[in-house]
C-alpha cells in the first residue's frame, strides 16, 4: 500500500482557494464556439496554457482549427510504460437567453458554496481540478515510474474535432488509461452509451395548401417515421432490457423540418421534409443492426405512404404521381464504452475515491458521449470518468458547481493518479 505520509505529502500541495480562483478565471472567459458572436475556446485555451507554463509545466498550443486549439500539458515523466492522461475540454455551449439566468452566466459569482457560470460544472471547474492535480503530483516531487498527460481539448460539445485531431497526431499513443473529468457527481462511471444519430429526407411535391392534391405532401411519412421509431424503440427495450448502469435505450426523434428549408407559411404546402434522429445506446445493442433497422424502415415508409395515395386516388377516382422519397443518412456512429472494473484504472479510481471521502466507491454510466468514447473505441484506451457537479445541471441556466465538491475531486484526481502510477509490486 501506498504510506500514508505519501498520501498525505501529495494531497498537501492541493491549495483550495487557489483551485477556486482558477475555476473563476475559466468560468469567466466566454468559450462559446460561435464566430458570429466573435467567441471561440482561443482565449481560454492561452489562459490554461499560460497558467501550465508559469507552474513550470512543457506545454503544446496546438491548432486544431483557427481560434480551436487543443493545450497538451506534459506533467510528470517517467520510465515505466504506463501513461495517465487527464482530460477535460475548453468549449462551453451557449448560455441561451441570459435575461433568464438570475447570475451572469460568465461572471464565476460565487454564493454561499456554490459558483454559478456556464462551465462551471460542465467542465470548467473539473478543468481546474485536473490541473490542481497535476501541479500537486509534480510539487510533491514524489519519484513515480510512469507518466501523466494533461489534454485540454476543444469542441466536446459539438463534434469532437479536438480529440479527433489528438488521436490522428500520435498524442494517444502512449496513453495507457484516461481519467476522462466530466461532472458526475462523485460516481465512477466505467461506461458510457453509444449513439447513432441519422437524418431522414422525404421529398414529395410542393402545392398551394388549398390544393393538396396537386403536390405530394410529406406529413404522412413524418408520422409513419415517428410511429416506426416508436417500434424500433419498443423492439430494442425488449431485446435488451435496462443496462444497470446506462439505463434503457432509445429511438428519439429530435427534429422536424418541414419545409426541410426556408420559411414555413400556412398555406404553403412542403414539398421536402427532414426528421433528426438520436438514438442511444447500451453495450448489448449492435449498431450494425440498429443502422440496418434504421434504413429498412425509411424504405418500408416510403413504400406504405406510397400505398397510402393509391388507396386514396381510388377511393377519389383518381390517377396521380406518387414518387414520394424517404432516405436516410448517417450522420454520428459512437460505440458505447465499458471498461471492467478489475481493470487497473477503474480500481486506482476506487481507491483515491474511498481514501478521500471515507465511503465506498459507487459506479455508474454516462448517459451521453464524452471525448473518452474516442480514446475508448479508436485506441482502446480503458478509461473512467468522474468529476465534480450534479448530472442534470449541464446546459441549464444558472449552472453551478459546489466548491467543497470541486475541492474533494481534485485530491481524488490527485491520489488516482498516484496509485495508478504507483509501483505495482507495492499495491
């Protein structure tokens, strides 16, 4: 076991009104990715950069894109062959209407225990926590045989292009487990669900709305699309059933487009629609047959709105073109991930969790995607995530973090990258 005049020795350098401080200052700069409004993760991403470099830290600016770099931080370096990456992103989704946040979503305000701001939680602060860590591992000046990356990505909210381009350069090919820093609220969540996202394209024709029928309209299909994902969904619950972690799949249509461009009118009708589709997943599902359902069911809907017209036409006397088009595009395939909990990283997690809070660990799943998913399934990277912040406050107004929380995981950061570099004969 790891003396406890180690533990203690590390957890020391842990400075909680520094952690707050920092936490404030990345909570404070707009990370919005919108280049109309002006606003990108540049200035966050020089901010972290910055602070790394005066805490004697090498440090890679790397550009993704213009104004999206990634900060790679190099912490401690040793021989042996294992190699810790912490990960957290700069980018923040936009704060909405910010007449409705009751705090200044960029002003970091801080209210008895908590700070509110965009970021806060989602995952500013564990970004400061992270980097609290690394500083803390390398002041104590504990010799450890492996080594420890800090990835501070762009774009997680979005596409993933930070990572991606982490991955596609080399920088993962070292990495031997991540510590993914996402606001899970203690838990450690050793799996994540999948997704596949499609979009579906009807094509009818076009006509007055007095008229109907002398286009094509596509509203049919839109109903038969949500009623077959409805069946899809109901097909996959029964299949699989509840994962213990992840919960139950499901088939969501998010968005309907109608026209699928340009400005609705009420007497217009469309003569092309669009339906978005999100579909998460759990580990006993395969995608491969989900896309598989997903494509057969645009053809079965094309097919019986077809049906549907002729059946019509007859009852009306009529002979018309019915050459409605349903197709489907894939737009997003992320696999689920599941790292066993006997893997060293998952029990390094356990650990540092238990030593600081006195309680048993307990494990969970991430009901979304992170960056990790990439490093999981790409390089098959077994990685964890955890961090400070309740689950449900991402992407709300008037996010917040609890700072005695934010301050708890940053030791657990701490010790987990203690133990998972600690000499293994000794554990």
């Amino acid at each position: 076991m790891i003396p406890s005049e180690i533990i203690q020795k590390v957890l020391s350098h842990i400075d909680a009104d520094e952690l707050v401080a920092l936490a404030a200052d990345l909570v404070r700069i707009n990370s919005v990715w919108d280049p109309v409004a002006g606003s990108s993760e540049q200035a966050v991403g020089e901010k972290v950069a910055s602070w790394a470099q005066s805490q004697g830290f090498d440090v890679l600016i790397d550009q993704v894109t213009p104004n999206r770099p990634n900060i790679i931080i190099d912490g401690l370096r040793g021989s042996g062959e294992r190699t810790l990456m912490f990960e957290g992103h700069i980018d923040v989704v936009t704060p909405g209407d910010v007449s409705a946040w009751q705090y200044d979503p960029f002003g970091a305000e801080i209210v008895g225990r908590r700070m509110y701001g965009r970021g806060a939680n989602d995952t500013k602060g564990n970004l400061a926590a992270m980097l609290m860590a690394m500083k803390a591992l390398k002041n104590a000046s504990i010799k450890l045989p492996g080594s420890v990356i800090g990835g501070v990505l762009c774009d997680e909210e979005d596409q993933m292009i930070g990572v991606t381009d982490f991955i596609n350069k080399g920088h993962a090919d070292k990495i031997t487990a991540a510590v993914i820093c996402e606001p899970q609220d203690g838990l450690i969540c050793t799996s994540q669900k999948g997704a596949v996202r499609a979009r579906y394209r009807i094509t009818g024709r076009m006509s007055h709305g007095a008229m109907p029928l002398s286009g094509l309209n596509c509203a049919p299909a839109i109903a038969k699309l949500i009623e077959g994902l409805d069946r899809l969904e109901k097909k996959a619950t029964t299949a699989v059933g509840c994962d213990p972690h992840l919960g139950w799949p499901s088939f969501t249509p998010t968005v309907i487009q109608a026209p699928a461009a340009g400005t609705p009118q009420l007497n217009v009708m469309p003569g092309e629609a669009r339906v978005l589709v999100d579909v998460r997943t759990i580990p006993a599902q395969k995608h491969p047959d989900i896309i598989k359902d997903l494509k057969k069911l645009a053809q079965h809907v094309a097919r019986s709105v077809r049906e549907h017209y002729n059946q019509y036409d007859d009852l009306l006397g009529l002979q018309q073109r019915h050459e409605l088009a349903v197709q489907v595009d894939i737009l997003t395939d992320r696999p689920c991930t599941l790292t066993d909990e006997t893997d060293p990283i998952v029990q390094a997690a356990a650990w540092a969790t238990q030593t600081v809070s006195g309680k048993p660990p307990v494990y969970a799943g991430v009901p979304g995607a992170t960056d990790g998913t990439f490093l999981w399934s790409v390089k098959n990277i077994p990685i964890v995530t955890m961090g400070a912040g309740d689950r449900q406050v991402p992407h709300q107004i008037d996010e917040w973090v609890n700072l005695d929380q934010l301050v708890e995981t940053a030791k657990i950061y701490t010790l987990t990258a203690l133990y998972y570099l600690w000499p293994t004969d000794i554990h």
